[in-house]
DNA sequence: CAATAAATTAGAATTCTTCTAAACAAGAAA
DNA sequence: TTTCTTGTTTAGAAGAATTCTAATTTATTG
C-alpha cells in the first residue's frame, strides 16, 4: 500500500467530516483503492476479514450509511435481498447479471432516457434509474 | 360483489394451474377487481384482514409467488426494506414517491430508453427498468 | 365416496439490518 | 501531557421481512 494513498483517503474523510479512525481507512482503502465496485454489507466484511481488518458487521453498516450520506458512496436498489452500495457517484445506470447478481455501471452519456411523463403533482425529480436486467443466454 | 367477476377470476386462476381455493379467490379479487395496484404482502394481509377473509401471511406470501411465477403479477424492487406487487405486468415504467413509498405506472411509450450500450458477453435482455424517483416539493 | 395431490396454517427459523449501552479512541483545550 | 468532550466501535440483543416445517385441511380425480 502506497503512503500517498491513505493520505488522500485520509483527506477524503476529513472532508467528509469523518474521523479517519482506523476502521474507517481500512474500509475505505478496500472501496476506494480499486476501480469501481459494488458491493454487499456481507462481502465488504469478509473483504475486511481476509485483509485481517478486525472490524464488526456493525461499523460496517454504520460506515457505509455515514459514506452513503456524505456522498462517498451511492445506495443501489436492485435485490430485495440485500442491499448493495456503488462506490460511482456520477449518474449512471446499471446492468444486474440475474444469476451472479452483478453489478456493471453504464456511463449516463451511452444510454438516453427521453420523455419523461409530467410528475405527479408536487413533486420532482429525485433520480432516474434504470436498470438493464440480463441473465446468461442458455444454448 | 358480482357473479360473472368471481367466475373470471375463477377461470384466470384455473388458466394459470392454480386451484380456486377460498383464499385465492379472496386474493385475486383484492388484487385485480380495482384497477392497477403495486402492493406488499403486509398491506395485502391487511386488505384481507379488513375484508374479513381468515388468511395467514404465509398463504399470501405463498400466492404472491405463484401468482407471480404463473405471470399475473410482477415483482416489483424499488425499496430495500419490502418487496411490491404489480398488477400491471405489461412492459411499463414506474414513478416512485420516496417519502410515502408510492407508486404509479408510467406506460411503456411514455418514455423512451435509447442507445443501451453492448450487453455483458453472453447475456441476453430480460428487462429494462426505469424508475423515476421523486419526492415533494419543499416549499 | 375414497384416494391423492395440492394448499393452508401456526409457529419456528433465517436472513439482513438496526439498536443499545458500554468501552474505547480522537481531537480540542488547558 | 493530561483532561474533557464527543465521536466511534463493539458484542450481542432486538427487529422486520420472508421462508421453512410438518401437520392439517381442502380440492380434484377415479
């Protein structure tokens, strides 16, 4: 692990106005070192487990609440069986694998949403999500 | 409650293999006697409650999903903390009103969904979801 | 009317998530 | 540094939604 990198993610929390306790780098270290991931409460903490990062289910809950509220990381809705957050915060939407359940961000600019009826009265537009549904092609 | 309705009901039900049992019939009618309804297990027991039909939570969990395997509902997620039902199970797309958890239809060619980029290798589209979040206006 | 297959049920069990209250750690002030 | 305040972490209990189990009841078929 690089230095410079857990002074930026330091900073990162710092501007979040989140402590950077020990737990809170070790979690963003593994969500934000890595690309984009999408991931599960569950998995982020066997994630933390294997890289022998003593932290509980509980903070793991707590901190991806507090990332999600600060804007680190976005909630995705698209398994009523649990919840998963997008470290992508731009607009973008989404391909959901049925099978594995994976997650693949599309950029916001590749695909268009065009027509949007009038809103219900009094309200307005909180997000657009739309999420492309794939399952493996049996042959 | 009129004759001829129970009769179709009947039949939607022998159509889809499913035996016209007292409690499905009391649920097929709560469902799709009135319009489009988007509804959860909870607040259907508690419409079967309030129109006196004796019906546990397991048997609407139960016909839920059967009625949705049979393809007379669609499940619905939009929501982490509970999973809806949707009576309409022709292509649409939904409004969702985040701070009372509401929803409506928005039909299919009310909106436009263009340039879905490339699928994942060896994937086909099972579907595209639009939801449109929105919330009140504070004012 | 059996016989059999399907459906219903209460209540237990599971799973995911949140809560509680105590111990601990971080930053600010003296 | 030491002290104070406040934020954070934690184990385990509690909660909510859903599924399972195994026994009973009901619908259909012969």
């Amino acid at each position: 692990m690089v230095q410079s990198e857990l002074v930026d993610l330091e900073k990162k929390l710092r501007d979040a106005q989140l402590r950077p306790t020990k737990q809170r780098l070790a979690l963003a270290q593994l969500l934000f070192s890595d690309g984009n991931r999408h991931i599960t409460a569950e998995r982020l903490h066997s994630d933390a487990m294997e890289a022998n990062v003593a932290i509980s289910l509980a903070t793991i809950y707590n901190n991806l609440h507090q990332f999600t509220a600060a804007g680190l990381l976005r909630e995705v809705v698209v398994d009523s069986s649990s919840s998963y957050f997008d470290t992508n915060i731009a607009p973008r939407h989404l391909f959901f694998h049925e099978q594995s359940g994976t997650l693949k961000d599309i950029a916001k600019d590749d695909l268009k949403v065009d027509n949007i009826p009038p809103l219900p009265e009094g309200t307005e537009i909180s997000s657009v999500d739309v999420i492309v549904r794939v399952s493996s092609t049996r042959r």
